[in-house]
C-alpha cells in the first residue's frame, strides 16, 4: 500500500484528498508542515521527527502503517494552528456570556438602539389611537402645553438671567473696598440677602402668572441652576479677593498675620488631619512658614492651567462664558476643545426637543388620566381595604411611565442638554455622569447619576461646613439641603408642599447606613435590591 501510495504521487494523479492551502507566514504553520514532510513513510529522518515530538503524543514506530503517519501529522497541524476541517467545525473556548460579571464586554448600544425603537412604537400606536378616538395625533392638551406661555417663558427667562449679571460688580465692590464692606465682613452676608431675595422672586414668578406645569418646572429647575451657578461664582471670587488682599498685607509681615493659609479639607480629610498639620506648622522655621505662605496665596490665585490670574476674570465676558458652561462650579478658566462640531450641536439640539415631546406624550397618555381616574374612585370609597386596592393598582400602573420619564429625563438633561452647551462653549470635560445603573448603594449613586450637582454639594455644601462640624454632620447638612430642592421641584410639579418627598430623600440617611453594615457590605444582590426597591428611588422615579 505504501508502494503503491508512493508511485501515484510520483505520477502526479494522487487520489489523497489534502486539506487546503494555508498561509505560509505563521511560524507555527511552517514547523507542522515540516514535521509533516519529514513522516514520510520512506523518509529517512523518521526517528528525528519523533525525537523532535513536544512531548504530548506517543512517539510513532517506525513500522507503523502510514495511517497512523498521517494521523499523527494532523493532531501535529491542529495544535499548531486553528485550521477548517473537510467538514464545518465549531470552534470551543472558555468563554463567558455578555452579561456574565466576569464579562470583559461593555458596549450595549444596541440595546440603547432598541430602547428608543420602542419609544417609537409607543408614540405611533398613541398617535393611531388619538386619530380613531379624537381625529387628531394629538391631544389638545398636549398642544397646549406647547404653546401657552411660550413668550412669556422666553423673556421671563432672559430677564432672570441677566439679573444673575449683578454679581459681577457687587465682586468688584467687595475687592475694591477697605472698610466694612470687604467680602470677610459685610461682603458675604450681602450676598447673601440678595441670592434669597433672587430666588424668592423667581421661584414665585411662574406662579403668579399661573403658567402651565410644564413651563413652571424648566423655569424652576432653570431658577436653581442659576442659583448655584450665582453662589459659586460669588463665594469662589470672595474667597480669592480674601486671598488677594492677605497676600498684599504679607508684604509688610510685621503688622500682618503669618498665620498659616486655611487649607479647605476635602471628603476624606478628617478633623484631626487639619489639627495635626496646624501643629505642625506652628513649630516651623518663621522665615520659611512666610514664605510658604506667599506661594500658597499667590498659587491660590492663578488658574490651574495658568492662563488667568485673579481679577483678571472679574469681566462680562468671563461671567457670560461660565453661565453657559454645563458646570455648577466657577473656575478661573476651564479645558476647552479646538472647535465646535455643529453636526453634534444640530443632533443633541434636535434630541433636547425629541425628548421633551416624548415626555409630554407620557405624562399627557399615561400619568395624568392614571391619577385623575384614581382621584374619580377614592372620592366615593370609605374602606381602607379598597383604599388600598385603589393605590395599589394605581401605583402599578404608573411605574413603568414613571421609569421611562426618569430615564428620559436623565437623558434630556446629562447627555443632550449639557452635550449642547459643551459644544457651544467648546467645554471639554463632558463627564455630567457616571455608570449609575452599577451604583450598588446610595452614596455611590449620588456621587455618579449627577456629577455636576456632586460637585457642587461636595465643594459648596459639604467642603464648606466640614472644617467646624464633625463628617456626619457634614454630610446630613448635604443631604438636607439636597432634600431641600427635590421637595421644591416635587411641589412646583404638584403645586402642594406637603414633604413626601422631602422625607424620602432623608430616608437615604439610614439606608447609607444599613448599606455600610458587615452584613450587607460588599454584597451587591442586595445592595442592588436595597437601592431599586427603596421609596426614595420611588420619588426619584416619579
């Protein structure tokens, strides 16, 4: 057999079905291909081919059949490389699933594809049932809500805007003064009266004009953007001004204070951190504590990229740039792109208002006949039983529209609203959020779902109270104030203050602290379940 094996090849009319071709770059590929010219049955390099065997096959005899040569060659081919077989072969490795935790993978846009095929869907067949019923794709209601008290939003809104722009030279007031009006003595507290009188007036204006709900929360929730955009920019310019003014009067050091420069402590400074460095400082050389002190002013008041020094940015120009940059808290200057790309600024503008439509349609479709039907039936029942059954049903059928609105919303205001503004001003931090859908526990959420606010919160709330209250108090201060506004948004949707919401954000309080348990700590079921099934998420859903 072998004989006649070897004259058919010699005749050039083999019958031997040979696998295909392969590509002779790949080392691996060259080596088997030799091993397998060398296990030819009349070789003569038959013992060094067996010799030369990594160690993971019998070595072949050198009697054997040719057969077994062939066999042998090809388990030699099929370790060195992944090659097709005569037949379709399906390839196995130790792999995991996509959605497995161990998975590597993390691009799931198909599924944010998906999520807005179905938000399609939704809208057509609502639009297809409104024609059957009314005639029209529309509600009425939901035309009006578009179009009542658009002027009157539009110049409301330039006007409170433009009265943010008094901040600017009460800062040059407080700078320029030498008396009691500097920003350490009478500065702050002036400031202060007129950040409450602003929102005092504005949070009332949209009521006094008895504006549609729609209208009333942009206005409100634009009214307390303004709000913190004002004191950050006030409270961060009196400070440097403050810090202007101490590094001027270190030029004469024998009538000034050398004391050390006040060090705001961040999160995770603790009191006796700040207590350890000040005695420490007090034990330093005098010379070399001055002259500390001088580069820690005079560092304080040049930007972080070194492009503007204080009070170079007390200027229009510099104030109208900060009010539209998508961030809460003023810098002297900020990171910015090279140009504006107007196809990104021309797609997030038209999601702004996709998503705003998609929001009317829900709330018009799904959540307000829910709650006027359910208003309907309590009027008429007195037993707490079908009270119950009442609220029941009526909370089931709103947690999917809500979920869908709080994910709407997010998208509105994080990816499309702060995307557009970022482009206009060429901003190049976008990160406005995290991977809040992994958050497992509250804290983790807070910090992720809303970055800007956590920034703000953690520098003007928390980072300002912490160096004369203890961390705990620092943070109920933080979330009290956090409280404060999402009961003041919750009122202005519902036009009541009655708390609920007031009270479910400071629920957070104790679930942070079941969560920092031994025995639910590093768990993520159940933090996972914690999170999702708290009322506080409720409130944030609703």
């Amino acid at each position: 057999m072998a004989s006649t094996a070897s004259n058919s090849e010699q005749n050039g009319h083999s019958h031997i079905l040979r696998p295909r071709a392969v590509k002779p770059g790949n080392p691996s590929v060259l080596r088997a291909q030799n091993e397998q010219q060398s296990l030819k049955p009349n070789g003569s390099s038959d013992h060094l081919s067996s010799a030369l065997s990594s160690g993971r096959s019998t070595p072949v005899p050198q009697d054997a059949p040719p057969s077994v040569y062939h066999i042998s060659s090809a388990r030699k081919q099929i370790r060195a490389q992944q090659k097709h077989r005569l037949f379709p072969t399906v390839e196995y490795s130790a792999r995991v699933s996509h959605f497995d935790p161990r998975s590597e993978y993390k691009d799931f846009r198909g599924f944010f594809v998906l999520f807005w095929i179905g938000l399609a869907i939704m809208v057509l067949t609502t639009m297809l049932r409104n024609i059957k019923d009314t005639g029209y794709p529309l509600r009425k209601g939901v035309y009006a809500l578009f179009t009542e008290n658009v002027v009157q939003l539009a110049l409301s809104d330039v006007v409170m805007v433009v009265s943010t722009g008094l901040s600017i030279p009460l800062q040059k007031l407080f700078r320029n003064s030498k008396g009691s009006l500097r920003w350490s003595k009478a500065g702050m507290p002036i400031h202060s009266v007129f950040q409450a009188a602003w929102m005092f007036l504005w949070i009332n204006w949209p009521f006094m004009l008895n504006w549609t709900w729609t209208a009333q929360v942009f206005f409100i929730l634009h009214t307390i953007v303004l709000l913190m955009k004002m004191h950050s920019y006030a409270f961060y310019n009196g400070h440097l001004s403050t810090t202007e003014k101490r590094l001027f009067a270190l030029d004469h050091p024998e009538t000034a204070s050398t004391a050390a420069a006040v060090r705001y402590p961040s999160s995770s400074t603790n009191l006796d951190e700040v207590n350890e460095e000040k005695d420490q400082e007090k034990h330093a050389n005098q010379d070399e504590a001055l002259k500390q002190v001088r580069e820690d002013l005079a560092l304080e008041l040049i930007s972080p990229l070194g492009q503007v020094t204080y009070p170079q940015n007390l200027t229009t120009w510099n104030y109208v740039d900060y009010i539209l940059c998508p961030t809460l808290c003023y810098e002297l200057e900020y990171p910015r792109t090279e140009r504006i790309q107007w196809a990104e600024l021309f797609y997030k503008t038209l999601a702004v208002f996709g998503c705003i439509f998609l929001l009317t349609i829900i709330s018009e479709e799904f959540i307000t006949p829910v709650l006027k039907d359910s208003a309907i039936r309590l009027e008429g029942v007195h037993k707490w039983t079908e009270i119950g059954l009442i609220l029941a049903e009526t909370i089931s059928l709103l947690l999917f529209p809500f979920m869908i609105t709080f994910l709407l919303v997010f998208l509105v205001i994080f990816e499309y609203v702060l995307g557009a503004f970022a482009e206009i001003t060429c901003f190049a931090d976008r990160h406005f959020y995290s991977d809040w859908w992994n958050s497992c526990d509250w804290l983790e959420f807070s910090r992720e779902w809303n970055i800007p606010v956590h920034h703000f919160l953690r520098r003007h709330v928390y980072g300002a109270s912490r160096p004369y209250i203890s961390k705990s108090g620092s943070t109920t201060i933080t979330f009290l104030t956090s409280a404060l506004l999402h009961e003041l948004v919750m009122g202005c949707i519902t036009k009541k203050l009655r708390g609920y919401g007031f009270a479910a954000m400071m629920l957070q309080l104790p679930l942070v602290a079941i969560q920092k348990t031994n025995f639910v700590r590093g768990r993520t079921l159940l933090n996972v379940g914690i999170h999702i099934l708290s009322p506080t998420n409720q409130v944030n859903l609703g």
